[in-house]
C-alpha cells in the first residue's frame, strides 16, 4: 500500500487553513491567496496598482519549473502583467540602481 502512496507537507494557520501546499499541487488554496493578499495588497509590478480582486496569484518559480505552491514562491499579478510574464516579457527584478 506504502508504495503506491503520494506524501505531502501542509503547513496551516491557527484554524488548519493551508498556507503551504508545497510541490503537490499548483492550485492555490484560499487561505494562502488571502496571505499573497495581505502580504501585498495589488499587482507586483511598479507602478501597477491593481487590487487584489483584479490580480492572480503567480508562481515567483514556474510550479512546471519545480517551484512550489508557498507563500515565499507567491505574488499577486493583475491579469494583463501575468499574461505578459507568461508571453515571455519578464520584468526585470534586479534592484534599481542608484544614480
């Protein structure tokens, strides 16, 4: 039976919501969309202020890529910058340099 079986972590809150699901599903469960939320509040991108409501919730490391559903893997995209990470127009995450 063991040999057959998929193991996985959750790591939960205080009311046993998952806050980390790890590498066993892409899916974000509600509990940690809320934590992306709060964590942010809008869109990622600069300059971008979409609100949650208009946003999804982006793998930082592709799930295909091998990253994992956590919320230091998780950030909020509005629908048009999701789309444009996807299409292969990244944003550049190198800190700004000082002039």
């Amino acid at each position: 039976m063991a040999c057959d079986a998929g193991v996985s972590r959750i790591i939960t809150n205080g009311k046993s919501e998952p806050l980390d699901v790890g590498r066993r599903t892409r899916v974000v469960p509600p509990a940690l969309r809320r934590a992306v939320i709060a964590r942010g509040g809008h869109c990622v991108e600069p300059g971008c202020d979409c609100p949650p409501e208009w946003c999804d919730v982006h793998h930082i490391v592709h799930w295909i890529d091998g990253g994992e559903t956590t919320l230091d893997n998780l950030e909020l995209k509005c629908l048009q910058h999701h789309r444009d990470e996807h299409e292969g127009r990244r944003r550049d995450r190198s800190p700004p340099r000082a002039a």
